[in-house]
C-alpha cells in the first residue's frame, strides 16, 4: 500500500465511523449510524436552548444536514407536492442563504402522513444532492446553482410506491448511491458525484421498501461498501462498480435501516441481528435477539449498547457484544424518525413533537429534560458544532447551549 | 479603434449567445445528458444579468419538465442576485408576462411568485381574475378567495359565490368543500361531470390471476375487443355486462357490483368521444394491478397491489382521436387476505393537463364497436 492510499484509507475510516464535531452530511450522519462524536449537545432542553428558529416554506419528513456554516434542508409544498424545495440557511444566525424550486418529473402522490420531501438529501462537502418520493435527483452546489438533474421518476415510470418513497440517498467515494425499490419496479444507482451520469444500475428486489443504504467503512485492504437492505436481507455494493461483494440472505425489514459501528453490522432482521465479516470477507452472524426488534427508527449502537424503539414506543437497550436485552424504558411514542447518539446521551424527537434527552447506562435509561415544541416532527435530528438541529412540516430549530 | 469596436460585438453576439444558451438548456435530457453545457449556459444568462428574465421565462413554453427545472434554476439565480443587490427587477415587463395566458403557466406563476415578494398587494390585483386561468395554481388562489367570500356572506346569498368558485375549481378538496356546500343549499352538482369521471363501462371477467400470474397473460379481451363475445373465465363462461357508477367521484366497485374474486382479474372497456384530436390525460386511482389500452395502444401498466389508491393516482398522457376512443382497462386483484387488501375497484377520468375535467363530446357513439384492441 503506497503511503498515499494508506492515507486515504485512514481518512475514510475516521470520516465513515463517526460524524466528528462538525459535518452532518447525510441521513443519519456521515457514517449514517446515528452517531455523533466530538460533539457537546445541549442535554437541558428548553425554550432557552432554543438558538434560533426559521420558518419553511413547504413539508417535509426529510432530516436538516449540515456542510460547514450551512444547514441544508428540503422542502415539498402544493396542493399536488410537486414543487421542490432545497434551501440552505446560516448555522450561525438561521437567515436563509438560497432557495431554489423545482418541478417534480415523477409521481407525487403519497400517503398523507408522507410527503415528497421524505428522504433527507446528502452532500460530499461540495453539492448538496436532494432526492424526493418523485424520484428526482438534484445536484446543486453549496450557493445553489444546479450542476446536474436526475429525473428517475421519469427515467423509470413504474419505479414508484403510492404510498410514497422514502429512502435517503449517500455519497461514498464520488459516488451517490440510491435505492428506488417498489413493488413494479426496483433498482439501486450509482451515479457520479461530479457529472450525474450514472456509473452503474442494479436490480433489486420487487418489493416496496423504506430503507436507506449505509457504509460500512474502509478497513486495511478492503474498501468501503454500501450496504443495501430489503426484505431479501442486506447486500455489500462496490460503490464504484455496484457489484454485490457479499449478501446477507436471511431476511431484514423494509422500514428500519442497518446501522455500522466498529465495523459490526445491526440489521433490523428477525428482531436486531448482529453481523460481522469474516477474515474471507463474508457476513457472519454474531448473535440475533427477536426482542431489540426495532419498529420504524432504525437501530442506534453507542458505549457498547444497542438501542431500538418498538411500534409500542418501549427503548430496547441491549449489550452490542451479546445482545442480552439491559433493560427497557417507556418512551412517549410513536416515533417516525431515529434518535441522536451523542456524548452519552440519546436525543429523541417524537410525532406529536415531544423532545426529550434520554441519558442510558447499562443499568437503566433516564429522562433527563423534555421540551414541547408543539408541532409534529416525523424526521431524525442532525447535530454539528455542538448543535442540534430538527425540522418539523412549518419550521427549522438549532438547539445550543448559550456561552 | 479595437476598444470602440468591443461593445458593438458585445451586442450583436448579445441577442444570439442568450438564445444559444437558453437552447442548451432546452435541450437537456434524461441520464445528465447536457448538464456540463447547461452548467455553462445558465452561467452565461446568469452573467447577463435581469434582460435575461423574460427570455428564460419564454422558453418554458413547450419544454420538457427536466428543461423547465434548468430554466428555473437560471432564472431564480438572476432574480435572487438583483434583490440582494438591492435591484429592483423589470416589473412591468414580468406583469406583462404574468397577463399572458398563451405562456406556460409555471413560467407565470414563478414571474408572479418574485413579483409577490416585493409587492404583496399584487395578489389583490391579480387573482380574481384569474378563475379559469390555465394555471390550476392561480385558479387555486381564485377559487380560495371566493370560498372565503361564500362563507361570509352565508345563506342564500351566498350560492352565486359558490356556484362561481365551482366553475373555476380544479382541486378536490376545493369542490369537496364547495359542492357541499351547494348541496346543503338544495344546489344540483353533479360531480361526475365537473371532474370528466367515466361512468358507465361494461366489464368481463372473471379471469384468473391466481399467484398474480394473470397480469401478464393474455387473455381474449386484449387480443380482440368483442362485446358480443363470451369467453372462458376462471369462473366459467362470462359475457361483457353493464356497470354504472353513481359515486361522485366514478368509482367503479367490482367487488360490490359483482364479486371480490381473489385472484382474479376484470377487463372494463368504454368509450370516449372527443370533440377533436388532442392530447389529454386519462388519470386513474386503483389499489389494484392494472394495464390501460387507448385505440388498442397499450399506454401504462403497473404492477403494483394494495398500496393505497385515491382520485388522479396516476396520470396517463394519451393522444385522443376526434370521435370514439375505445378504453380498455384489465384491473387485477390478488390474494392478500389483511383486510386493508381487499379493495377491487377503480376511477377513472379524462382531463387537461391542469386537471379540468374534458366532457365527452355529446354526440352519442355506440360501445358495440369492435376491434379496438389488437
């Protein structure tokens, strides 16, 4: 390994294994695992830590993802939904830097606790790539300018769910990496960060699914992989080819999404299934436990622990090495979107808008505050330069500690 | 004398670089075809700064969605960078173009959109006169200031108001709301009509889609439309029989007005005389796996079962014939037992692309024809 790539495989094992005090560039955070590092959140949550609090202009389930000084946001809105918002504000003070709108090419219509906006966009640092249920694909820089446009609604017509799609899109190694998977048609795309031409297209499962791809990191010799999940189970993906490295056949939900810390994989199948690979390469099950089954939040793995919230909004935690159910805590539910992970501390927002700040040890989970914001929040959180940030159909939050 | 000569060039290559420019973005296509050209076009209208406005709106007319997008983004990046710098843009070249109603109507709405921005009070000037307007976004707006407008005055006084709003609405939950209110007042209105549903069918079936395996055979129906034949079904010998839909919104229940076979599949057929050729769409709800025919012409098919269904669940561009226009619909059900999967149903309509109902022509054509399937 020449000292160049040794670097690069280094960077991209910090970059994917946490979101470090900073970056939020995607669903779930860069490593999409839910997981922030480096960060100092605030854990008394009130009308005080609120920093600032902006108005939008439309719906949206998707989350707020942060790029330097900039939270990135999307956005749906008409009687139809078919206009498409991406909008980037200051992280500092909340003013709107730019909006731009679109027309969706695709179908729009969705079930009515959905929207178009339900998927959360990603960026690689440089673009912002916004995806919605209408399958458009949009790639603007960071001051808004449109570089490229994807219109796989129109692409592939039948590649659609009437209840809508949901599935966040990511971006490894210069490549964004969709799952457009429905019950008529369903694929995974790789497409070029830089050009928008599409570097390879995969077949999937015919079946609707809500999942959304993760990484599993770089390590040593072996390169980073998206890891693609549907009923069939979970598969590795060159994110440079789309060729399947392995598969993972038995089984995984179409909602909660696989979550990778430490390089062990969480797959919501069969309850919360852990997985590692073997020195060949392949998925090995560590251990399954049918009672850490998460409902709609997808698996949440921080100090040796898992967390999962079922459809009853019961907090599962579980020993990550053994997965021995620790202990349960009624949470109030029910809940849309996956909790934030962060310096000890869990940070839950539910449907009615409900914010509150679980802190778990391995005995039992305590609320710790809870904040009211009044409006429904069906998205995850982000969190950046030790700040939160959420997003409900009306407004965008920051919550910070004052200095 | 090369100095003096530079802005004269500047100015011939004016008129022709923008038109160039906005024909690259015009041209953009599927798979990021033409984005690295249309990055640089739209930089170069964006240099040019606010003459450019109306020329990008212009050019929505007659492009594809894709272009449009790129259009918009040229002209919203224009519009933001004069307001942040404190310019002010053309107004009455934009009100001009917001009054035009043979442009695209989302090129209209976005000129009106930054207009409102600085001038709120536009909204009172423009709107109710913009009832039938081709935009289904300003009749929305005319429509909701003259739901308000009903409820105030209340009563009797009241029914001109809501009878006017009807005329101009598009959107269900607007007519929802104002047919009810019609109704209530002892008003006629018959919905059907307003939205352009298709009501009465003959439907054959049924045939078998046991293991959903019915969806891609082909049965005698798609081979040769014949509504005097009789066919093997899955339930014996079936003939075309007549259906009706009196529901508001043309929904035609098979399993209430024949039988929720599981596993099996329906043909429904019926005719749509048009005034003239032209090109409407046909907008369906179904929760169930379908394939539409127009003139024999297989135009969409879906495979895809119980996923919900509403009014205008899929939207079907279709090149209509002046005179009869033969509809064939195969509408399958599958075998899922959960309650929430035993809808047989569907609803269909024909309107323009804003979502205005398009009435058959009157005169009446017989649904005996045969051969409009091949």
């Amino acid at each position: 390994m020449t000292r160049l790539s040794a670097l690069l495989t280094t960077f991209v094992v910090v970059f994917f294994n946490t979101a470090d005090g900073g970056d939020w560039r995607q669903f779930r955070g860069n490593a999409a695992n839910s997981v922030a590092t480096g960060e100092k959140l605030p854990t008394e949550l009130s009308g005080g830590s609120v920093a600032w609090k902006v108005e939008l202009p439309g719906r949206g389930l998707s989350g707020p993802i942060a790029v330097g000084e900039q939270i990135l946001v999307t956005a749906s809105s008409g009687y139809t939904q078919e206009r498409l918002h991406v909008m980037s504000f200051d992280a500092e003070t909340g003013e709107q830097q730019w909006e731009r709108q679109f027309k969706a090419t695709g179908r729009t219509g969705c079930h009515e606790k959905m929207c178009v906006a339900t998927p959360t966009p990603a960026s690689d640092g440089e673009r912002v790539f916004a995806f919605y249920s209408s399958n458009d694909l949009i790639c603007t820089d960071l001051a808004g300018n449109l570089q490229w446009y994807r219109g796989l609604g129109e692409e592939f017509p039948n590649a659609s769910n009437s209840l809508g799609m949901s599935s966040s899109p990511i971006v490894v190694e210069g490549t964004v990496v969709a799952q457009v998977e429905s019950d008529a048609e369903a694929f995974a795309i790789g497409v070029d960060a830089e050009t928008g031409e599409t570097k390879w297209r995969i077949e999937r499962p015919r079946k609707a699914n809500w999942t959304s791809p993760a990484v599993l990191p770089a390590e040593g010799k072996r390169p980073a992989m998206v890891l693609l999940q549907s009923s069939a189970g979970l598969s590795a993906v060159d994110p440079e080819s789309g060729k399947v490295v392995w598969e993972f056949g038995d089984g995984a939900s179409t909602i909660p999404s696989a979550s990778v810390v430490n390089g062990k994989i969480y797959i919501p199948s069969h309850g919360l299934t852990s997985v590692r690979l073997t020195p060949k390469g392949g998925p090995e099950e560590i251990w399954n436990a049918s009672n850490l089954a998460p409902a709609t939040s997808s698996p949440v793995i921080l100090d040796g622990m898992t967390f999962t919230v079922n459809s009853a909004g019961a907090l599962s935690a579980g020993d990550a090495e053994s997965g021995k159910r620790l202990w349960q805590l009624r949470l109030k539910g029910p809940f849309s979107g996956t909790p934030l992970a962060s310096n000890g501390h869990l940070f839950f927002f539910n449907e009615r808008g409900l914010a509150f700040v679980v802190k778990p040890s391995r005995e039992e989970g305590v609320i710790i505050s809870e904040l009211d914001l009044g409006e429904t929040i069906l998205c995850s959180p982000a969190a950046s330069n030790n700040a939160l940030y959420i997003r409900s159909d009306g407004h965008l939050w920051k919550f910070a500690d004052r200095f | 004398m090369i100095r003096a000569l530079v802005p004269l060039a500047l100015a011939v290559c004016l008129a022709p670089c923008m038109a160039d420019d906005i024909s690259v973005l015009r041209a953009v296509g599927g798979g990021a075809q033409g984005a690295a050209k249309a990055r640089a076009a739209r930089d170069s209208l964006v240099d040019g700064g606010a003459k450019n406005l109306i020329p990008i709106l212009t050019a929505f007319k007659g492009s594809s969605t894709l272009a449009t997008n790129w259009l918009r983004s040229a002209f919203e990046a224009i519009a933001d960078a004069e307001q942040k710098a404190g310019k002010s843009l053309p107004k009455s070249e934009l009100l001009k173009f917001v009054a035009d109603t043979t442009q695209s109507p989302e090129a209209r709405r976005l000129a009106y959109e930054w207009l409102l921005k600085r001038r709120p009070e536009l909204a009172d000037e423009l709107i109710p006169g913009m009832l039938l307007d081709p935009s289904p976004d300003f009749r929305r707006d005319a429509v909701a200031r003259l739901i308000i407008e009903a409820k105030a005055a209340g009563g009797n006084s009241a029914v001109d108001v809501w009878k006017k709003a009807l005329r101009g609405a598009v959107h269900e939950d607007q007519v929802k709301e104002i047919a009810k209110a019609l109704r209530d007042s002892e008003v006629e209105v018959n919905l059907q009509k307003h939205f352009g549903f298709l009501s009465s069918w003959k439907i054959a079936g049924p045939f078998d889609n046991r293991d959903e395996a019915g969806f891609a055979a082909v049965y005698a129906p798609e081979k040769k439309l014949d509504l005097e034949a009789s066919y093997e079904g899955s339930e014996g010998e079936v003939k075309w029989q007549p259906v009706a839909s009196d529901d508001d919104y043309g929904v035609v229940d098979i399993a209430e007005a024949l039988s929720n076979y599981k596993g099996s599949l329906m043909y429904a057929t019926t005719t749509y005389n048009s005034s003239k050729a032209q090109d409407l769409e046909v907008r369906l709800g179904t929760p169930n796996a379908w394939k539409l025919w127009v003139n024999g012409k297989l135009v969409f098919q879906r495979e895809e079962y119980h996923r919900g269904t509403r009014m205008d669940q899929y939207k079907v561009p279709v090149s209509l014939q002046a005179g009869a226009n033969i509809i064939l619909l195969k509408v399958c059900q599958n075998e899922q037992t959960q309650p929430w999967a035993q809808k047989y149903q569907f609803q269909l309509r024909v309107c323009d692309s804003t979502g205005s109902g398009v009435a058959p022509s009157a005169r009446a054509v017989s649904l005996s024809q045969k051969g409009a399937s091949k």
